[in-house]
C-alpha cells in the first residue's frame, strides 16, 4: 500500500458556524457570527490574509455623501440596479445600497487607513457607473487594505478571547491552506458540517457545524485570460449544487475591460478602473478616443458627446456629462472587443489606456501606485511617459448561488452563500466599488443568518452521515491510482481554459456554446481517467485535479444558461441575439443538479420591483428595461 | 523568442533534500513562477509552490532566487542571461514543509502577539476624522503584503533559530509603529516594543528594506522611528523633562 | 570561511542546503570597500588631528574643522575665534579634544554607519541573505550596544559643533589685508559647512525629535513641514555620511597644503 492510498485518520473538528472562504465575505461573515458569540470556524484555501479581496483595487462604494453630498442610498440603488440592466434582485440592491456606509465606517473602528477628505472624511473617488464619487479607496490597494483589516480584526478577537480563556481559538479558528471537496448533510437534508483535506499534508478533516457560510468566491480560473487567482476553481458554486441547492443567472460573466495583453505571462492582470476615473482615456491604433462611438441609448443622457464636454467632468463634474470611458464595464469590454476585432487594436491585441498625457508623472505615482508599480514590474512600461495596453479579462461571475436577500439563506437548511460565490445583487453586470461593499453587507448577514438559524435549532444539531464522509475520500483517493490512457490534471485544465475563452467566452454565438457543451462531455470522460503522480504531501497536480470536477460542473452551467438566454444583457453578450428583450429581464435561469448529477435548468421569475423601488425611476428610464405590460401596471397602480 | 534555460530548484522535505537540476523552455516575457509552472505541468507534477495573484499583490510565492528573497511571480526572466543557471530555493528561515514551500505559521504566530488596534473611546463609527497628514505614515506600511521576505532575509532570526521567540522581526515591528503612529490609536506601544517584540534585537542592517517588493521603507520609516519613540520613552531624560514642565504649566 | 551554521540556516528542519549563501553576485565588495574606507579615513584623522601642525592659515583666516575650536595658548594667533581658557597644550592631543569625540560618538552612534559598520566591521551580516558567522547575537539589547540609543544627545553636541564650525566660515572669507576676500580655501569650507549641516539635520533623531514623535500632524502644521524637509534630507542620509567624510578631508588636506607652503591658495577676491 502506497503512502497516497493510506486509510485516513480522520480529524475532527467541532463549531456552531463553518465558514468556508476568507476573503472579504467569509471573514465579515466569520466576525459576525463570532461576535454574536458563536463558535466560528474559517476555512482558507490558502494562506490566511491571501485570499483574492486583494486584488480589489478601486473602492468600496457607499454612499457617505463625503465627496458629495448628494448622494445617497436611493441614487446607489438606482446606479446598482441600471448596471444590472434591472435583473438584480432588488431586495439585495436595496439592503446593499442602504447598509454600505455603516460596514465601510465599521472598518474605520477595526483599524482601516482610508485616503482622507480635507475634513478628515472618509474621500471618495470617481467610478465606472456611479453618478457621484462613491468609493472609498486607499491610493489603488483598497482590496488589500480591506482584507488586511477583517485579517486584523479577527486577531483581535482572537485577543480578546485570549485574554479570557487562556487560548486564541476557543471561538474563532482559522484554518489555512485547507481546501473543502463536500459539504456534509444528516439524513432529513440539513447542513452538517464539510469534509476538507489541508492542502500540507493531505489529510483529510470532517468540520461538524450545522451552519455553513459559503464565501469561496468566483470562477475565473476555468477561463485563460482571467484577473482571477488560482483559487477561483468555482467550489462554493459545485458545493452548494452538489449538495441540492440552486445556481442562479450563471451566463452573466464580467470581462473587465481592462486587462495587461501583454507579455503574455501576465495577460489578464488587471488594470484599475480608477485609471480611467482619474483621467486615463482609451484610444485605438489610430489615436482615436473610440468609446464616444459606443454609448448605448439607454445611457445617452448621462454621457458626454464630445472630447471637451468629457474632460471639463474631471474638473466640474455637477455641470458637466461623464466621460464614455467611465460606461459600465460590459459597455466598455464590447467597444473595445469591436476595436481590436475590427483591426485599429494595439500591437499585442488591445486598445491604448493612457493616462500619461493627461495628468503630471507625480500625481499618477500617488494616485494609482500599484498600477505604477505592476506595469513597471512585469511589463517594464512606465505609465507615466507611455499608454498601456489593455484589453478584456474574465474578472467576476454575476451569477451564483441562490439565496434569500435578507438572511443570505440558500434553500438547503443550514447552508448559507455571501460575496462573489452568491447570486441576484448585481443583476447582470457588477459596478466597480459594488463588490467590496457587497462582501461586507452580504458577509454580515450572512453571519447573521447563520446564528439565527443555529438559534433557532436548539438542541437538534444534524449529524454527519459516515459514509459520506467515506465515500468522498475515497473519490479524492482514488486519484492516485493507476488507470488506462492517463490523463494529466494540468493539460485537462489548460483545455477547458482554452475552451471556455474561445466558446463561452465575451461575445457568444449559439453554435459556439453547443460546441462547448460537447467539448465538456469529452472533458468530463477525460477527467474520469485523471491519475495524479507523487503523493499526498503538498501536491499541487492532486490539488488541482480536485479543483478541476468543480470547474467542469460550473462551466456547463455556465455554458448551459449561455445557451438559453436568447438576448443581450450585461455581461452576456449574443452575437445571434444582439437586443435586450424585456421580456428576458423577467427571467432568472435557475440550474440545480437532478438525482443523477446532471444539470436541470428552468426559468424562474425574477422577484417584482417594489412600488416604492420603483418610483425612485423616472418613467422614461424604466421604459427602456420593462416590458409595456409592466409599465401599465405600474402607472394604473399609480391611479 | 524562446529558449531552453537552466534551473536549479530546490526538491526535498523537512528530513532531506537537494538541488535538482532541470532544462526548461523560456519564453518572451516570463518571470521565474511562469517557468516553474512549466516545470509542474510538464516534468515534475508534484512540485510544491505557494502562489496566487501572480501580480505582486498577494505575497505568497516567496522564495530565494539565486540566493536573493524574491517573489517568484515579481523576477523577470528578463533579469538573468540565457546562459545563467538561475538557482531558486525555499525560505532559509522558516522550516521547509515542501520543495519551495515553507512553514510560516511563525508570522501568524507573532502577528497575533501584536495587540491589536485600540479604537479611541466615545467616537462612534463615522464619526473618526483624521487628516491626509495623519494618515500617510501608516498607510505605507498597510501597503505591506505579508510575503515575509522580510522576516526572512533579517539575520537575526535567519541565522539565530534561538532569538525567534523574543523578536518579531520587521514586518511586526513595522505593525508596532504602524499603530503607534495611527491618530486615533488608544493604546501606548513602547515598552512592548522593547520588551516583548524585541526591537532591540534589530541593528537596523537594512536587508528587510532591501528585499521588499513594495519597496517601503521599513527600516527608515518604521524600525527606526519606533527605536527613537522608545527612546524618548526609555533614554530621554530631555524629553521627560520638558513632558513634566509641559504638564506642570497645563 | 567555514561557519558553523547550525543554529542558523542549518538549523532542524529548515530546507537543507550546505552553502552558506547562494548568492552569486559579488556581496562581498560593498563590506569590503567599506571597511576599507572607514579604515582609512580614521587613520587619516588620527594622525591629522594629532599632528597640531599645518591645521591654520593665517593670512586668510581658514581654520581645519579637525582642530575646531582651538582653546589653548599653543594655538596659533588667529586660530582661537573662542579665546583661549587654556594654557599651553600637550603635545599629540587633538587641540579639538572637546569636540572631535563628540563627532566621532555622533557618527559612530548614527543610523546609517551603524548599519555600515556592523556589516562590514562585525560581519553580522555581512551582505543579506548571506549567514553571519557569529554563534551567539543580541543585537542592541545589552550593554555596550544598547548605548546606541543615546544617539540623540551627541546629536545634540553636534549642532553646536555645527554652529562652532559655521562661526569658523564666516572667520574664513577674509583677505590678507584683514578686510573681506574669498579664495578657493573659503568656498571649500563653506561647501563642507553645508554638507555638515545637511548631514546633522538629515539624522534619524532630529527627524523623530522635530515632528517624528508627533501623531497628530495636523495640530503642528509648522512642526510638520520641518519634519517634511528633515524627512527630505534623512532619505539621503547614507549619501551625506559619506560626501562629509569626503569633504572633510578635502578641506583638511587643502588647508594643510596652503598651511605648510606645498601650494598656495587660489585667491578669487583680494
């Protein structure tokens, strides 16, 4: 017997709240859930303080009217909701908009350095989207700054429980580079716990908590050119299928306009929009500013018409419309997907982002350091004498897990979903900003939920069925053993990456996402044959092959949803299907897993707008997105 | 333009290993985690490394490059010649668990010794008001993105195993100043800093300064700052002096 | 250099790797020239400073900052812009024995040549990444290197050498008539003046002391700014600690050279 095949001793662990994911969400969620006295677990897939957040780099945008003080929660709403073309859940959008400001001041009290207002405010800068400047932001690192304070903060109360008990973990325990492969159910269907093997060592772990906050993030790592870090291999999302509950609008992926094209290591990387809030403009091979030939109808009004009107905004915005660079993201990666399609691209297949010629070498280093930094670095271009190359990188999926608005509640009993991995908050297309502040309202009420509902439990805790547990090892062990024509994990992943940029990629076309769907198949019989060389002990192949069987369950959702939404909308673009159909809009594509763990898809109406919601809306804005059927309703409630 | 470029990396566990030799093609543009990667998924599947962002953002592939702490994902290939054979180990400080991955469970371990932020009394949430000013000094060292590079290069726990448990190393230090500089921090970090975190331990030889990727002056900014602000604690009596005279007056 | 590292990068369980450092660039030019340096400028200053000869031009007034201020009745008529309080003067010790060690404890306690020396005199380390050969290390926690922290005090002896030294420029712009006259003697110790004083505000003291310790910046907007400009100068510490160690010996030498005939003073004004 084999080191690899070895029987396991299976540790165990015992908590009220089972977190999984330590980004900005998970670690809200963790902090919630343990200040309301709960014994908290998180679960890391990597090193603690590493997790993607990081990579944020714009703000979090709440409405703290400190730049402006004209805003507020309601022109938040409406901003979310427009960039979601209106198919967010406006639950979400509402709770989101109205309670960003309290979770951005609540960092504040954690130890959180924002860039300053002369009054010693909280500043607030520019964005993709936002009518008034919203983020709050540190230089371009607010990510890291974020990730950094929840890292603090849970030590604090580690402290604190330190002081009390004699131990740092006896509420809150981090475990890291620990990755989950099942979540773990008692025989009437509730959550009991997860199983997970830490990445060290291989040896698997069984987590009891009747309460378990999914917060694993995104799926970027199934695309090839993707901002996103390896750990974004889709597990929150094929957990929570696997395990019964429902994925919702999986077709909506965010390209972020602007990623580094090139050297081609890097390709992906992305590039701040704050580049473009400060100034930076796009232009083609021929040196033209190409994004006024893109403005939408529905967004007509709101943006500039001409170059000047464009960059008087930067100075005056409240007299001035907004320059097109700062259109939502959707709009921006088309345009510049046209461009380059269209042969006015750079020489390493992007559009020019300069900002050189637009603001002096100083003000760009204090401003966007990091952007500075990384070009500098990787690309030895030095942003402030040259433009950048950029072009579109799969940056976020807007799709997700289905929860309830209000708890973060998933419809399996115990599980809940928060931040990226979740679904409904951004509709079709995410506004810069809105994520960071989605971790922290979703996170929180996440948290929230799930003390509620292990409140609610009293002492009927749901135990963890044995041959799950065993049956799940065994799969992850059997990836060591010998098998006919082998496959390499590695190769597996490079294929489906290579695949779903070119096939379900930003512009899609029906024939293509069919061609998807049969590629998946053969992908999903080659993955049967996976063998994994070496051992247990930090193996990344093994690691990977694990993470690969929820890549390939969430890119046929993906793809699947792709097929069946015939029309344009954020960030699924049909090349077959150009229009936004208003009847769509009141369409949410739903796909859960049938008895034999195949994919069922249905529509399913999206949640009605309510009343009150809805009059935040001037007429004319809503009859771009409802149907006439809605707005008939609308205005006889209004008699 | 590729070529095939000569790598010694370093295989093993905590009870062996050794430098394994390996030829790998190159390309255009690459940095050194771009060859390991190749390395992994074409020649040696099992090869352990710690990585994320792959932007110089995260912290977490960090390793020796010919000697030198570096990031793996922030070395250019660009850097070395094609002849060169580019040597890359794991941290020399910390105990190795795999290849080029280290046990660095000593950071976290410090990084909670650091008491944390004390947040002032009586000032509700949004109401904190704190100026550019008072802010710049600390916000250079939340740029840190915990690699431990750092932690790994300061010799005074590289090469002295023994002096781990009572010197936090620079990253920490730095954190120690960082909340001492903070304006709206309620606690007095001093006579921590010089008795639990050791900063006397610290002679100020620079290397953390040198091998950080985010290029913060560690040394300058934070190390000795917090040497002078214990010495105006510790060492002053000028200073106590004109602190009586000024209460005194008051 | 067999080392034994043991208790070091050899210690259990770290990754096992024989040699010292894998570093393959020349690290060890930086200590070595440094130490040389150093070497050097000390043995220069000894012996110049213990010499009592050739240290002032009369004619024009220049007087070497190696025996500044010069107090005794050996000093030569001219020299003693502070009087004379003492009498005659023993041979081999430096007229400026009241001051120079204070120079010497100032730089020898400064944040930059401390990390200069202990690199390059101790070895500990002698280049990153690169294993110090020492078994036992405790830094500056104990007695004698916790002195180091006394650093602020010769900080302040220095300012008043300083001003002493500057007092001594404005004796040197004088022509051989008594009236005023500038000659390449006076621009040099007049360049070596600044480069003094950019020296001495630019230290990690004066830059804790003037705003440093402060948290709230902006209560003391005038402290603030002055801790900006020290900030200024403190980036370029390294770079004046040794421009002075060169511009002293340049004034030296050439006040040394006017002094005993070897050549004469290039006269711009009378």
């Amino acid at each position: 017997m084999t080191e690899s095949t070895e029987p396991t001793e299976l540790e165990t662990h015992d908590f009220d709240v089972l977190v999984i994911g330590a980004g900005g969400a998970g670690l809200r969620a963790a902090i919630e859930a343990r200040e309301q006295g709960l014994k908290t677990g998180v679960i890391c897939k990597s090193l603690f303080g590493k997790a993607h957040t990081v990579m944020a780099e714009g703000g979090i945008a709440a409405s703290m009217g400190n730049a402006n003080p004209k805003d507020n929660w309601e022109v938040h709403f409406r901003d979310t909701m427009r960039g979601g073309k209106f198919l967010n859940n406006p639950r979400m959008a509402e709770l989101h908009a109205k309670e960003a400001p309290q979770r951005v001041w609540e960092l504040e009290t954690y130890g959180a350095l924002f860039d300053r207002t002369d009054e010693g405010k909280i500043s607030q800068r520019n964005f993709g989207g936002h009518e008034y400047p919203r983020l709050a932001h540190v230089g371009d690192r607010t990510g890291l700054e974020l990730i950094r304070t929840l890292q603090q903060k849970v030590v604090s109360l580690q402290q604190e429980d330190k002081r009390e008990t004699g131990d740092y973990f006896t509420k809150l325990e981090v475990f890291a580079e620990t990755t989950v492969t099942d979540l773990l159910k008692d025989d009437a269907g509730r959550i009991a716990g997860a199983l997970a093997y830490d990445r060290e060592y291989g040896k698997f772990r069984v987590y009891r908590a009747p309460a378990v906050v999914l917060a694993t993030g995104g799926i970027g790592k199934a695309f090839k050119v993707t901002s996103n870090s390896w750990e974004y291999t889709g597990d929150g999302a094929a957990l929570a299928l696997r395990s019964g509950a429902a994925l919702i609008n999986m077709e909506f992926i965010q390209f972020h306009p602007t990623g580094m094209v090139w050297p081609p290591s890097v390709k992906g990387i992305l590039v701040t929009e704050s580049v473009r809030g400060d100034g930076g403009v796009l232009r083609n091979s021929e040196g033209k500013r190409f994004m006024f030939d893109y403005v939408p109808d529905v967004f007509r009004s709101q943006y500039a018409d001409t170059e000047e009107e464009a960059d008087r905004w930067y100075k005056d915005p409240e007299n001035n419309k907004r320059p097109p660079e700062l259109l939502p993201r959707d709009e921006v990666a088309r345009a510049i997907n046209n461009e380059v399609k269209e042969g006015r691209g750079s020489p390493h297949g992007g559009v020019f982002l300069d900002v050189s010629s637009r603001l002096p070498a100083d003000e760009i280093i204090r401003r966007l350091p990091s952007m500075h930094h990384q070009f500098k670095e990787l690309a030895d271009v030095d942003i402030t004498a040259e433009p950048m190359e950029v072009g579109p990188t799969c940056h976020y999926v807007m799709g997700g897990i289905e929860v309830d608005p209000d708890t973060a509640a998933t419809s399996v009993p115990g599980l809940f979903a928060a931040g990226e991995v979740a679904g409904g908050m951004h509709g079709s297309n995410r506004l810069g900003g809105n994520s960071l502040s989605d971790l922290l309202v979703f996170g929180r009420r996440a948290g929230t939920g799930a003390v509620e509902y292990v409140a609610g439990l009293g002492n009927s805790r749901p135990a963890v069925n044995d041959g799950d547990v065993q049956r799940a090892v065994e799969w992850s062990l059997g990836l060591f053993e010998e098998r006919e024509h082998p496959e390499n994990p590695y190769d597996l992943h490079h294929a489906l990456q290579d695949q779903m940029n070119d096939l379900v990629g930003i512009i899609r076309r029906e024939a293509e996402v069919r061609e998807a769907l049969t590629v998946l198949d053969e992908l999903d019989e080659r993955a049967k044959r996976v063998v994994v060389q070496g051992n247990r002990h930090f193996n990344p192949g093994w690691h990977l092959a694990m993470d690969l069987r929820n890549m390939l369950l969430v890119c046929r959702c993906v793809a699947l949803a792709a097929l069946e939404r015939t029309e344009s909308r954020g960030g699924h673009t049909r090349e077959d299907h150009p229009a936004m159909d208003p009847q769509w809009r009141k369409v949410n594509l739903v796909e859960t897993l049938d008895g034999d763990g195949r994919v069922e898809l249905k529509r399913q109406p999206v949640p009605e707008i309510r009343q009150d919601l809805l009059d935040l809306f001037e007429r004319s804005e809503l009859a771009k997105y409802l149907t006439e059927e809605e707005l008939q309703r609308r205005a006889g409630d209004e008699s | 333009m590729s070529y095939q470029g000569s790598f010694r990396v370093w295989r093993g566990d905590d009870q062996s290993g050794g430098l394994v030799d390996y030829r790998v093609e190159v390309n255009e543009g690459e940095v050194v985690l771009d060859i390991i990667h190749r390395l992994q998924a074409t020649q040696a599947p099992d090869l352990a490394v710690r990585w994320n962002c792959k932007a110089g953002k995260c912290g977490s592939c960090s390793a020796e490059i010919n000697g030198k702490p570096r990031l793996l994902c922030m070395t250019r290939m660009s850097t070395f010649t094609e002849d060169e054979t580019i040597t890359v180990t794991p941290l020399r400080t910390f105990p190795v668990e795999k290849d080029l991955v280290t046990d660095v469970s000593f950071n976290y371990e410090k990084s909670r010794e650091i008491p944390a932020f004390a947040p002032p009394e009586g000032v509700a949430p949004g109401d904190y008001r704190m100026s550019q000013w008072d802010v710049e000094r600390s916000q250079e060292f939340r740029k840190c993105i915990e690699c431990f590079l750092c932690q790994d290069v300061c010799h005074v726990v590289r090469d002295h195993e023994d002096n781990k448990q009572h010197f936090a190393g620079p990253r920490f230090l730095m954190r120690i100043t960082e909340l001492d500089m903070h304006p709206l921090d309620a606690a007095d970090r001093r006579e921590a800093a010089r008795t639990e975190h050791g900063i006397g331990w610290c002679n100020i030889t620079k290397c953390c300064t040198e091998v950080c990727p985010e290029h913060i002056k560690i040394t300058d900014n934070a190390l000795i700052p917090l040497k002078e602000r214990v010495a105006d604690r510790y060492y002053d009596p000028i200073v106590w002096l004109g602190n009586k005279i000024r209460r005194r007056s008051t | 250099m067999a080392t034994d590292l043991s208790g070091g990068v050899d210690a259990p369980g770290r990754a096992q790797i024989p040699e010292r450092t894998l570093r393959v660039d020349r690290w060890w030019i930086q200590p070595l020239v440094t130490f040389i340096c150093f070497t050097a400028w000390l043995l220069y200053g000894l012996i110049r400073a213990s010499m009592q000869k050739d240290y002032f031009v009369a004619d024009y007034g220049y007087l070497t900052p190696f025996a500044s201020p010069c107090l005794s009745t050996s000093c030569e008529p001219g020299s003693t812009h502070f009087g004379t309080p003492f009498g005659q003067w023993p041979p081999l010790i430096p007229f400026a024995v009241l001051t120079l060690p204070f120079l010497l404890l100032f730089r020898l306690t400064c944040y930059y040549y401390r990390k200069a020396y202990y690199r390059s005199f101790w070895l500990s380390p002698p280049a990153c990444a690169v294993a110090e050969p020492h078994k036992k290390y405790t830094g500056e926690t104990r007695f004698p290197l916790v002195m180091q922290n006394l650093h602020r005090y010769f900080f302040y002896a220095a300012v008043i050498v300083s001003l002493i030294n500057t007092y001594d420029v404005f004796h040197a712009f004088k022509g051989k008539d008594g009236g005023f006259g500038i000659g390449l003697g006076s621009l040099i110790l007049l360049a070596n003046v600044v480069l003094l004083w950019c020296y001495t505000l630019g230290c990690h003291s004066c830059r804790n002391l003037i705003g440093g310790r402060l948290n709230h910046f902006s209560r003391h907007p005038l402290r603030y700014k002055a801790w900006g400009w020290v900030s200024k100068l403190n980036a370029k510490h390294m770079l004046f600690a040794w421009v002075t160690l060169g511009s002293l010996v340049v004034t030296d030498a050439y006040i040394a050279l006017v002094a005993s005939g070897t050549i004469s003073d290039l006269r711009i004004i009378n």
